[in-house]
C-alpha cells in the first residue's frame, strides 16, 4: 500500500517538471524520465509513516511555489525558426538555459531534501537499484554491444535513423542527409558524453549533504558553455537536415507536425 501511495504522491510532481536538459522527447518519455525513475525506485524503499508524511509535505509545497515551465520549442527546423542566423540562435537558446536553470534548481532541491529523509540502509538500496536499472537499460540498448563495435571501428556508437525517412526523398537527398548525420555523430556523442557527466555530478551534489543554490550555480556555470554550444550545434545540424527538402516536403512535414501537435494539446487540455 504504501509503495502505491508513494508512487500517486510524486508521479504528479516529477513528470510535470523533469528536467529539461535531461529528459528525452517522444512516446516513451515518461517511461524513461528522471521523475518516473525517482518514483520507482522509491517505491521499493521501506519509507515509514513519518519519513511518507515528509515526503509528502515536501511535494505539496514543490508543486504549491513552483509552476511548469513553459514547454520548450520542439521542432527547432520549423519554417519560422530555420533561417535563424547563428546569433539569434544564441540568443534563444540562452534565454531557454537561464530560464530553465531556476526550475532545475529547484528540482535538484527537492530530490536533496527527500534524500536527506533516507536512512543510510535505504540510500544504499537506493544505489543498488540505480546500478540495476542502469545494468538492464545498456543490455535493453546494446549499449555493450553497440560500443564494442564502434570501438573496434574508431567511431562511436551510431545515431538514430535518419530523419524525414517517412518522405519520398531522393537518392541525392538520402546521400546528403546521410552525409550530414555521420558528420554530426561524432558531436552528438561527445554531447551525451558532457551530458552524462553533468547528470553524474548533480546527483553527487544533491547527495553531498552540501546542497545549496551557491553550489548548485557553480556547478551550472562549470557547463553552460557547454550546453549552449551543444544546443547550438544541435538546431544548426537540424537546420540543414530541413534544407535539405523541398519546399513541398517542409510543407508536408510542417502540416504533420501542426497535427501532432494539435492532438497533443487536445489531449493534455493545453
């Protein structure tokens, strides 16, 4: 009973502020979210009745001091955003990293807050189940197997398919669009890379026992460079896939997204 009532108590709170720089986008998100492995994973602790009493006081008065963010731009290769210049693209994506940071901080606090909570007994199973899910989720992605193989070529691993693949493109299209992927791949590894050891550090900060905003900043600043030019070159490399289509194609695809997004907001009541 009580894992369900822990479950119900924070699923509300984390999947409607995960954070941004770390969730990933598509059907499975809330699967695969920060929030939901939170969830889980406290799920299988022993929690009492006071430490779930805490526990819910401390979720009430997140969700009561601390609004959703506004969603962040989707499609960085719609019409009104692919002919950005390089420094209007700097811009945007500065003012999404400064705006998303407080809310992140904030996260980051409550997750500190509720470790503070747990027994040393319990932080240890909580690690114990964190190396599990990690395990299950590199054999679930080949992640081993992956890795050997593109080591033994000097390459990382390779990147999803590529993209617009549900259009009629051309061979020359298919080439350039393959061209423009490999050439991104090495970037997009060294991406998840920092990304990863940004997550690895945040989480040792919020368990240090010294988490404050001043740390948490310092942190931020240690990798904003970082993450704004992984940003950056992220929406120019989407930019040139984009161009790369026809204008009948960016309007095929436009009007697909504009559908998607409609049903999206339908569903959600947004």
């Amino acid at each position: 009973m009580k894992s369900i009532l822990i479950a119900g108590l924070l699923a509300t709170t984390f999947t409607l502020a995960h954070s941004a720089n770390a969730a990933p986008q598509g059907p499975q998100m809330r699967d695969h979210a920060p929030g939901m492995e939170m969830i889980k994973t406290l799920s299988r602790l022993s929690l009492s009745s006071e430490q779930l009493d805490e526990v819910k006081k401390l979720v009430t008065a997140f969700k009561t001091n601390h609004e959703r963010p506004d969603a962040p731009l989707e499609h960085p290769d719609k019409p009104d955003l692919a002919t950005l210049s390089e420094s209007e693209i700097r811009s945007l994506v500065e003012t999404r990293i400064q705006n998303q940071q407080s809310h992140q901080f904030a996260i980051a606090e409550l997750r500190s807050e509720i470790y503070n909570l747990l027994s040393e007994s319990q932080r240890n199973m909580l690690t114990k189940f964190e190396a599990e899910r990690e395990a299950n989720r590199e054999v679930a992605h080949g992640g081993k197997r992956n890795t050997v193989r593109s080591a033994m070529r000097g390459q990382p691993p390779r990147g999803p398919r590529l993209p617009f693949e549900e259009l009629q493109l051309t061979d020359e299209q298919l080439a350039s669009l393959e061209t423009l992927n490999a050439t991104f791949r090495e970037t997009r590894f060294q991406h998840k890379v920092t990304m990863d050891a940004l997550r690895n550090a945040e989480q040792a900060l919020v368990r240090s026992g010294n988490f404050s905003e001043s740390a948490w900043d310092a942190l931020y600043a240690e990798y904003k460079d970082d993450l704004i030019n992984a940003e950056i070159e992220n929406m120019t490399h989407k930019q040139a896939t984009f161009a790369v289509l026809t204008d009948a194609q960016q309007a095929e695809i436009q009007q697909k997204r504009e559908n998607v997004d409609a049903l999206r907001r339908l569903f959600s009541g947004n």
